[in-house]
C-alpha cells in the first residue's frame, strides 16, 4: 500500500483561503485614491465595497504523477524567480527514492519539474512513505553583491526619515528582518524600485492591518524583485491595488513600482524595505547602504533623513 499523503512547510506563505471584508475607497485633494478596512474620517465622497480576498498561496505545488507502483512527484514554481525546495520522507518502510532523500534542489522561475521518484525497496513486501518539502524563495548560493548603494525606494528629490533600522526592538528582531528598514510616509505615496531587477512574486488585495502577528503577518501586500547578484529586495505594507507590477516585470533603478500603505502587521503607514537571501532554506536578511545626496553609500540609521537622487 502506498500512503500519498504530504505537507508543504513553506515560511510566511498562507494556505489560499478566502475571506470577505468591506473596503472604503475615497480620492483626497490631491487626487490620490485610497483603500482602507476602516471606515475614514473625511469630508470627501466615500466608496462602499466588499470584497473577497485571499491569503497567499504558497509558491510552489507538489503533484503526485508516475504509477502506483513509481510515483513520481512533480514540483512546480509559482514564482518568477529561484525557489529553493527541500524534500524528505518520514514514515518510510521498505522504500526506495530517486535520488536520495533527503535532497535540496532549485526551480527555476515558473518551472514545473519532476525531481523524486518512489518506489519499494522490495517489491515483493507492503511498502509505505510520506513526503514531505519545504521552500523558500531565492537560490541559496547566491551573494548579495551590489555594485552601487540602494537608491532610497521613494519618488526622485522627495525626502523621508527612517523610523525602524537595522535590529529595530519592535518587529526587526528576526532573521528575515533583523536588517529591515520602516520608512513612515502616508497611505499612497509612490514606491519606486531601489535596484533594478525582475519581480518574482506579489502580494495586492489586502486591505487590513492590525498587531497580530500570526493572524496579520500574512496579509501584508508587497513586492519582491530578484536582482542580477540574486539577493532579494522586498517592498512591503503597499496599499490595497498599490501593487502597480506583475511577477516577471523587468523593473529598473528609480522606476515607480507600487504605493505604500498600512496592509498586514503594522501599526500605521508605512513601507518596510529589505534585502533577502535565502540561507538553509529560510530568508535572511542582509545589511545594505543607501545612497546619499552626493551618491555615497549610508547606513540606514533611525532619524536619517534621505533624499533620492537619480
């Protein structure tokens, strides 16, 4: 007897289930539409809506294929980007695997690839297994290589100070964040791209925030941009519809990308901004420079005011 059953463990990526929630639209003086879960206090026309949104769903499927007596599995990447994939059995009796697990691999951008097949060591004999990945996106030999300091991810001559840096005491306090940086700046305010590069992935239709971090890590909109050296750039807490790109875009240095927002674990508006690479099959996040006025590299530090200067 073959047992088929199977978990996917990927980190920070939900399971694609649906809820509803109502969304408030107005457009301000300056002509800038905003989308929120509260109702807001303001003397222009307010839109009503419910929507239905999503949580994330995981980047990669796990297909069982082959025969019941050599299956095959086969993994697809839902990212445009490197994923890397774990994959390993427990339960195993008198099972063979091709090739030996467990084994890490990495799929390509968009990839759909069989990489395991099961079978019985002794064919002769009952034989059960469950299989078992995990995932993270990016390559893990990647280096984060910049040849130049990271523009400040904002519109060209505007300024903004940092809030939280690097091992910020609120929420910078884990690997994937320890070297975040939270720039405050209100709900709409255009995101440009601080390295050119090719979105791998996205988030775009929530709409709430709150302090609960297993129930509102999820649901933060964002973006995340491959770069050439294979690190990872994620612009996080965009607006409901702040997310102007699609995975697979081609985006350049300066480039808008999005509008930041108040989505996800948050407590007020802001963008987080940092830089990944996927180490062991978790993110971890890297330090980086930003650059000056004048083009020299700086250390994101709280209170820093930063200029962009193309």
């Amino acid at each position: 007897m073959l047992a088929s059953r199977f978990l996917l463990i990927i980190a920070l990526l939900g399971s694609g289930a649906c809820w509803a929630q109502t969304i408030y639209s107005w457009t301000d003086e300056n002509g800038i539409t905003h989308f929120t879960d509260r109702r807001p206090v303001t003397e222009q026309e307010v839109t009503v809506q419910r929507s239905v949104a999503r949580q994330p769903e995981s980047l990669l499927e796990m297909v069982e294929a082959g025969t019941p007596e050599a299956p095959v599995w086969k993994f697809r990447n839902r990212s445009q980007g490197p994923l890397g994939v774990r994959v390993w059995l427990e339960d195993a009796e008198n099972v063979v695997s091709y090739p030996e697990l467990p084994a890490d691999f990495v799929l390509p951008g968009g990839a759909v690839e069989e990489l395991v097949t099961i079978g019985a060591f002794d064919p002769r004999k009952p034989w059960r297994y469950r299989i078992l990945s995990e995932a993270a996106p990016g390559d893990p030999r990647a280096v984060h290589a910049p040849t130049r300091p990271y523009r400040p991810p904002f519109a060209t001559n505007e300024r903004f100070i940092i809030g939280q840096a690097f091992g910020g005491e609120y929420s910078h306090d884990t690997p994937a964040s320890a070297h975040a940086v939270d720039i405050p700046m209100e709900v709409g305010t255009p995101v440009h791209a601080a390295r050119g590069g090719v979105v791998m992935d996205v988030a775009r239709w929530f709409a709430r925030s709150g302090t609960d971090l297993k129930r509102d890590g999820p649901r933060a909109n964002y973006i995340r941009i491959l770069h050439e050296d294979g690190s990872m750039a994620v612009y996080a807490h965009l607006d409901y519809e702040g997310v102007l790109v699609r995975p697979g875009d081609r985006v350049r240095r300066g480039q808008m990308i999005g509008r930041s927002g108040n989505t996800g674990f948050s407590t007020g508006p802001h963008l987080h901004f940092v830089v990944q690479l996927n180490r062991d099959m978790k993110l971890y996040s890297v330090p980086f420079e930003f650059s000056d006025e004048t083009g020299q590299g700086v250390t994101p530090e709280p209170g820093l005011l930063l200029k962009a200067v193309d």
